[in-house]
C-alpha cells in the first residue's frame, strides 16, 4: 500500500510540473508576442524573448532527452511530406 502512495504522489507531482511548464511557455509566449517593438520597450522585448526561449528549452529537454530518437523520426516525416506536398520534390 505504501508503494502505491509514492506512484500516486509521483504522478501529481510530473502533472503539477507539466502544467507549470506549459503554462509558463504560453505565458511567456504571450508576452512576447503582446509586447510592441520600439526604443523604450527593447528592454523589456529582449527580455521577454529570453524568458520565452529559456521555458522552452526547460519544457523542451526533458522530452528530447527521453524520446529523442522518436522525435528525430518524427521530424524526416514532416520534412518529407513537407518537401513532397509543398515543394513537389520526391525524396528517394
């Protein structure tokens, strides 16, 4: 009983940090994208662009790290179906 416990508090704790993480990558997102570019915000647009990329690379890691390898199949799909129905070049 106690083991099941830990497996239970394992997975609120994995929800927990995923909906963190996607929330701060939108958020950031969000920011970023509602920010106006001029010389007095440049500041805070440069910021907000690390503060995107710096989430991203935290949501990010963690999947590449444990499905890299399917992720990189994942990617010649698209890219080959992107070359075929868009660029109408066959890859052979």
């Amino acid at each position: 009983m106690h083991t099941n416990d830990n497996i239970q508090c394992l997975y609120f704790t994995l929800l927990q940090s995923l909906i963190v993480f996607f929330a701060g990558t939108i958020g950031s997102s969000m920011l970023c994208h509602s920010t106006p570019y001029g010389p007095e915000t440049l500041p805070l647009k440069i910021g907000a662009f690390g503060l995107f990329a710096s989430m991203m690379g935290v949501t990010m890691a963690p999947l590449i790290i444990m499905a890299g390898r399917y992720c990189t199949c994942q990617q010649a799909f698209c890219l080959e179906c992107v070359c075929v129905c868009v660029l109408n070049v066959q890859i052979e």
